[in-house]
C-alpha cells in the first residue's frame, strides 16, 4: 500500500479542550489533520497527523460527517493522471485509506448527489480544471467506495477573450441545485455555466442547454439560495455566481418547470463595490452565511489590507430573517489574515470561519459577525508545508 499516516503528537492536546478538528490540503503532496483548542481566551491550531496517501497535488477535501469519510481530490499537477482517494476519519485524526482511483488530471472540485429511485447509492461529480472534463462516480457511501459512471469532454474553437486563462474549457466548481434534480459546472474558459439533469432512473447526468455567462467573465463556483424555513425547494430559489476573471458576482432567480431549470438575472456586480478590481486579483470561493442573509467572496491577491493581506467581500442578500429581498448590496471589504484566501469554510455552530490561505501557506481560524454577516477577527493560524487549496472543518 502508499505510505499512510505520521501520527504527530500521542497526546498533544494536554489539558485543553479539544475543540473541533480541521482537515487540510496542501500541493506540498499532504493532507493534515488539525486540532483546534481552546485555553482560557486563546485559541491555537496544532497538527494531529498527516498523510501523503492523497497524492502529490491535493486540491480538494469533502466531509461526509455521518458516514466519517473525506474525500480528497488529487489535481495531478505534476503528474500524468489526478486521482480520488476516501479516507475513514477518526476522533484521534487520524486517516485511514479506503479506496485510491486514478483519474483524468486536473480534478479541482466535487459534490455528492443522488436520486430516491437509486437506493443505497450515491454519485459523486468531478470538475476537472486542466483536462476540460466532467466524470462522474457511482458511490457506496457507507463504505465510501467509488466506481467511475461517465466522462463529459469539452472543446472550443478558439479562445476566449483572455487568452491566457481561456485557452481551452475549464469546469471549475459543481453545484447541486435544491431540488437534487439538476447538476451546474461553472466553465472558466468557455464562459458557461453546463447543466446538467439527473436521471432518475439510473443516477446518471445528462446534458441540456448551459447558462452563457459575460465573455471573458471566467465563472468559478455558485450557490443556491432559498428562503430559510421554506417548506419548498423549488420556489424563491436564486443562483449566485462568483467570477474570477472578471471579479465579479451574479444573481439570477430560479425558474422550474417539470424537467426544465432556467434563470434570468437579477444582480450583476463587482466585489470591491465601486472600486476597480486591484491589478492581479482573482475572486475564489463564494458561501451563504449561515443566518440565509448575507453572501461572501474570498478576494486573492489584492492586497487590500496591505501587503500579503487579501480580503473578504460581504454582501446582503435577504433580510435579517432570511427571507429574500430583490436586492444584492455591497456591504464592504473584511480582512482575510493572508494571501490568496482559495478557500474558506463557516462553521456555523461555533461562530467561526476556516481560511485556506494559498500563498501564505497557512491555515487561519476567525470568528463569525452575525449581526455583519462576515468573517470576524483572528482567532488563530497555523502555518503549513506547501501552498492551501482547501481546508474544511470536522462537524
């Protein structure tokens, strides 16, 4: 078998409390357990163990918390092939390899679906960034098992307006709407949003008209928002889209027919509000507070906060209760404690907020402002090996 597990610190939390555990990925070719605790007023983060068992790029991490396994995506950036590894969890942090499968390359992000006629099973779909791909899985999720179901390729015919970025399609995000009736990958290079609807029968996706999205606009990944409480999930339903060569963030609201998703825009605007993007920026991640009224961008590398300090957007999508107004507004700009926030985390339960700093190469846990709807001030960090791409936390 691969090299499996360093368990670093027997019994490293002393007589603190341990808190919660965090799972995080770096492109130095590991993915490290995290511990965070609490003493007193002081927070820190410390390392309960890692493995290499992922691959030599991982760039992705999924938490199926009922069942104990992650699910670890391998972007394959210095190798033929990505890959898909499950790991058993463990309350000591410790991962367990259960299945290594090897890929086409470029896997950057991944989501669970699945259909009440299929028992048993679930399906996981894969955007894969630099292979201009879609696959998807068929999944044991108890046992956290996988077998490859399909491959969507794309191609284009000529490049997109930023040539350097938009050479070829480049599916970036996979978004499973409300209902579990539909599949959305936001396409960086081809400047579309692919839908697809999920077979009922067998699990499988099949492709139907895309969203077309501003040229040279780059969509990354989205959210869909409905109204907390709602007893439907198929009414009041909105889409938000971040972009990150244009930084910028969409809305459209949600139209159902009976095999049919459409959408019609209702925002369009810039995370900086009414200033210019800074040269070299990059929006990244984008989540629902966990009050169903605010809406939060990561910024990478702009600096806003000073050098090497990124920032968050906020923006208001619904009243203090949850419930929808037909508005988006800019609210400002937070801190991200870092460069190149990739990926970020609300852990809504504890108030508090996991940051993937990229560049930095570090971890960083802040609070949660409920009445703001942000990321609040620096609770603690955790410097790693390698460069962040994704950081989730053990609920």
């Amino acid at each position: 078998m691969r090299s499996h597990f360093i368990c670093l610190a027997a019994s490293l939390l002393g007589n603190a409390a341990l808190a919660t555990r965090l799972y995080a990925a770096s492109y130095a070719g590991s993915v490290t357990s995290l511990a965070l605790t609490k003493t007193g007023k002081t927070y820190e983060l410390s390392t309960l163990s890692k493995t290499t068992a992922c691959g030599s790029s991982p760039s992705w991490l999924m938490l199926d918390s009922e069942n104990s396994i992650l699910y670890c995506l391998d972007e394959g950036i210095t190798t033929p092939n990505g890959s898909i590894t499950t790991f058993k969890t463990s309350q000591n942090g410790t991962l367990t390899t259960i299945q290594h499968l090897e890929t086409l390359t470029g896997p950057v992000m991944s989501a669970m679906y699945s259909t009440p006629q299929v028992s048993q099973r679930q399906f996981l779909a894969v955007a894969h960034y630099s292979a201009s791909s879609i696959t998807t899985y068929s999944v044991d999720p108890v046992q956290g098992l996988l077998n490859h179901s399909q491959t969507f390729v794309y191609e284009m015919t000529a490049p997109g307006p930023v040539p350097s970025r938009q050479d070829a399609p480049h599916p970036h995000g996979v978004i499973v709407d409300p209902t579990g009736r539909f599949v959305l990958v936001p396409d960086l290079g081809a400047d579309l949003v692919r839908i697809f609807k999920v077979n009922p029968l067998t699990g499988h996706l099949e492709q139907v008209e895309p969203l077309a999205v501003t040229p040279g606009s780059g969509p990354r990944h989205g959210v869909f928002w409905t109204p907390k409480g709602a007893k439907s999930t198929s009414t009041d339903v909105y889409f938000y889209l971040v972009h990150e060569l244009g930084n910028s963030l969409s809305g459209f609201r949600v139209t159902y027919s009976t095999d049919e998703i459409s959408f019609s825009k209702v925002y369009e605007g810039s995370t900086y509000g009414n200033s210019s993007s800074p040269t070299g920026s990059k929006a990244a991640e984008i989540a629902i507070s966990p009050e169903n009224n605010h809406l939060v961008v990561s910024n990478r590398l702009d600096s806003t906060f000073g050098k090497d300090s990124d920032s968050f957007a906020v923006f208001s999508c619904a009243d203090a209760s949850g419930r929808f107004f037909e508005s988006v507004s800019f609210l400002g700009l937070r801190r991200a404690y870092g460069s190149s926030p990739r990926h970020f985390n609300i852990n809504g339960d504890m108030d508090m907020v996991a940051v993937a700093l990229e560049n930095s190469q570090k971890v960083a846990v802040t609070g949660w402002n409920k009445r703001m709807g942000s990321p609040g001030r620096l609770l603690g960090e955790k410097k790693m090996d390698g460069d962040i791409p994704a950081v989730v936390w053990d609920l």
